[in-house]
C-alpha cells in the first residue's frame, strides 16, 4: 500500500517499539506527526493525539496525518507541552522525543496532573538524560527499560518508564546509576563505551580548566571529578 511509504529514523523505530499493541498515546512536540503515522499504520487499533507548539509542523502534521488517511485516529492539536491532553483522551502512554533533558522535565512538571491516566513515559532526551532519571525516580514512576543507539554520528538513549513498576536503583550506588543508567550499565553495548569515552575526555578537560581558575569551585571540582571516577569505573570493567 502507497500510505506504508513513510520512512522512520532508527531512533524513532526504537522509540516506537516501547509502545505497547493498541496504544492510546500522546506524542509531544510531534515533528510532523511521523511517529503517530508509523504507528497507526503499523497497528489499526493505535489511537494517538500530536502535540505541536508551533503553527508550521501543526498544519504541516494535519497534512501528513491526512495524507495517510488517519484523520480518525490521530488528532493533532496546537498546544505547549501537555496542554494539548485532555482528561477524557484517557491517555495512557506519552512519547517525549528529540529535546534536551531539561526540556522534558520542565514539560512533564508544568503538566503533571495530565499525567492521571498515563502508566507509560517514553522519553528520548538529546543531552542529560540523568535529569530525567532523577524527575522520574521523585515522580512513582519506575525506570523499567533503557536503549542506547547511535544514528547519523550522534549517540541517543531512549528512558522507558512505567508506574509501578520496579525499582531498579540500588541505594549504595544510586547517583551512579543515575548518571549512566542502571540498564545500560548492565548491558555495556560499544555505543555506552564509545559514548563515556567521549564523555570521560571531555570532562577531563573540563577539571582541569576549572582547577587553573582564579577562584576554582571545589564543589564543582569534586562533583566532576567523582563523575569521572564512576565513568572510568564503568570503562575498566567494560
């Protein structure tokens, strides 16, 4: 069929697979609304609300949605974060792909009584995926799968959380696993190790230009410098 015609990017096939047969799901910030498309075209019971902020990708993703002839299952809506869920969509997933850690955590803050009905987050941050661990650990919702790929020279992680689900940090070492990931510490894939080599660099550079300071921040110097000695940790035993 022409309408199957839709290329995904890997990472977005990644994220798409942690959604479970018959989602009933939210993409936020939508891009188009590729992701909902793929979904719905690849499972006829997939019901999906794309959220866009801004006028272009929200006609642009009315047009794509249309396009495949799934006007009846994907309703694009105009709206920050999650203002575009109402409470009788009964939204039980929600997909935050492509921003920064920040971003997702301040979206999932500002609209955490749309979040009733959800029992699934999928969040793909582009930078600080530990600020996401940390919101989700503060928020009952549990860590319960986590993936790592690189596609186009850049390296992503991909954060799988359900509601009660299992806890999967250990007191002892929990800022550790915080930072690295407790899944993808377990499972060490060469992207991991290729991702915290380059990380392990930079932050090498970073103490060492911070302690030629004026006045060097020896919190900062002692937080970096413990971060280092996790990440190497990880690398020695990889």
């Amino acid at each position: 069929m022409e309408q199957y015609n839709l290329k995904l990017s890997e990472r977005l096939i990644a994220v798409a697979e942690f959604l479970p047969k018959r989602a009933k799901f939210a993409d936020i910030g939508s891009d188009h609304a590729y992701l909902p498309c793929f979904v719905c075209l690849h499972d006829e019971q997939a019901l999906a609300i794309a959220g866009e902020v801004n006028r272009g990708p929200f006609e642009s993703a009315q047009k794509n949605v249309s396009k495949q002839g799934l006007e009846e299952r994907i309703v694009v809506r105009l709206g920050n974060g999650l203002e575009v869920i109402n409470e009788d969509d009964h939204i039980e997933q929600i997909v935050i792909a492509g921003m920064g850690g920040g971003l997702i955590t301040n979206i999932l803050d500002k609209g955490v009584e749309k979040l009733s009905t959800v029992n699934r987050l999928i969040l793909q941050p582009n930078v600080d995926a530990r600020q996401i661990r940390v919101w989700l650990n503060e928020h009952q919702f549990d860590l319960t799968a986590e993936r790592i790929l690189e596609e186009n020279g850049h390296i992503y992680e991909i954060l799988v959380a359900d509601r009660n689900g299992v806890h999967p940090y250990k007191s002892e070492m929990i800022e550790k696993q915080l930072l690295l990931g407790p899944y993808l510490m377990e499972e060490k894939s060469s992207i991991f190790l290729k991702k915290w080599r380059e990380e392990a660099s930079k932050l090498k550079l970073v103490i060492e230009q911070m302690k030629q300071a004026a006045q060097p921040d020896e919190q900062k110097i002692k937080k970096f410098t413990q971060e280092l000695s996790w990440i190497e940790e990880e690398l020695n035993h990889g």
